[in-house]
C-alpha cells in the first residue's frame, strides 16, 4: 500500500513538474491596437539633446559615430575636484 502511494504521488509530481517547463499554448500575447495607451512619439518636439541617438535611459548610445566622436572633442579644459572647484596643483589653475 505504502509502495503504491509512493508511485503516484512521484507520478502525479512528475507531471505537475513537466507542465511547469513548457508554456501553455492556449497563452496568447496581448495584440496591440489602434488606440493604444502609450503616447505617441510624434509629440515630442527634437532638441539638440536629443538629436542623437540614445538609450532608453536617456545617455548617449556609444554604439554610434557621432556619440563617439562628440564624447573626444569634448575634453575637460581644466582641472576640477569633486565638488567642481579648480584644482589648484595644476598650473592653468593658479591665475
């Protein structure tokens, strides 16, 4: 008795364990529609930030050309600390 109940609960947990690792094929993805409830795009006006190609987040995409080539002629032109204040052990910094 106690051998045949130990078979169907394993059964029974195996079958419930493989169900678990397939999706479902009665599942569907939601369609998208006309009148969505996203905004549209088309709405935002462009600005010079957003003029080239970004990520999701908002920072520029290095994946592009011009992302590059603005972060290199870009250098800093003096030496700052932390808190945005010169860094006096530079020379440019001492006037």
């Amino acid at each position: 008795m106690k051998k045949n109940l130990l078979v169907i609960v394993l059964l029974i947990g195996l079958h419930v364990y493989s169900l678990a690792q397939t999706t479902p094929t009665h599942a569907k993805k939601p369609t998208t529609s006309a009148t969505s409830s996203k905004p549209s795009t088309a709405a935002v006006p462009k600005t010079a930030s957003t003029a080239s190609p970004t990520k999701k987040d908002g920072t520029p995409d290095m994946r592009y050309k011009s992302n590059k080539d603005a972060a290199k002629a870009a250098p800093a032109t003096t030496h700052t600390k932390k808190d945005g204040t010169p860094d006096k052990r530079y020379k440019e910094n001492k006037k």
